[in-house]
C-alpha cells in the first residue's frame, strides 16, 4: 500500500466500515471518538447495541488476521474509552465491543475490500 499514508488508509476503511454497517441497519453515530485513553475508530447503534468498533485494515489475510492486533493491552483501552464514553454519553442501549477487520490488497484502488465483522469480540 505503497504511496498511501497510513492515516489516510485509516479514515478510508473506516468510511469502509461505516456504509458496511449502514447497509446492515447501523446508524453511525460517532467516528474517531478521542478521549485521554484512546480512539473509538466508530460508534453505532444497531437495534438493542451501541457498538464500539474497532477497524483494522490490512493487505491481506494471509499471515496473520487482522483481529489479532487488538491485542489484551488495546483491549483494556478500548473498554476504558468505550466506559468514559458512556459516561459523557449515557443510554439506554446494551455497548458491545466489536471488531471491524478490513483486507485491501490495492489499498484504497481496491474495488472491493473483504470486511469481515466480528460482533462481541471481547
């Protein structure tokens, strides 16, 4: 993915991400979510959930799988951004962690990336 950076690459499959889910019945409801422990790549609400997702993108899926990068350490700040969130924004809805992976060989020329979304992750 040469010639891309990789923060561009990130917001790219993201936007990914986001119409995958809407496509399925998610209302996007935050992206890129900062706070003092971390980054919410995106927030949704899908019926009963508010979802906190993590996207991970990479070239392929042939080595290692892209959910294999959210590792314990991510995970533990991932859950304490995704509490400090609910706390500026409270509801009614059950938060679910979950992951997004996104496999791109072109990078963003790829036509169409694989997304494989892993609900309750951990």
């Amino acid at each position: 993915m040469s010639g891309e950076s990789s923060y561009d690459l990130g917001l790219w499959g993201e936007a990914q991400v986001a119409l995958y889910l809407q496509d399925r019945g998610h209302q996007i409801v935050d992206r890129r979510w900062r706070c003092r422990f971390g980054e919410l790549d995106l927030v949704t609400e899908d019926g009963n959930y508010l979802c906190f997702v993590e996207v991970k993108l990479r070239k392929n899926k042939e080595q290692v799988p892209a959910h294999a990068f959210v590792t314990p350490s991510k995970q533990r700040k991932l859950r304490l951004t995704a509490e400090l969130y609910l706390s500026q924004y409270p509801t009614n809805l059950q938060p679910r962690l979950d992951i997004a992976e996104v496999y791109a060989p072109k990078g963003r020329k790829t036509q169409t990336p694989t997304i494989i979304y892993w609900e309750n992750a951990f």
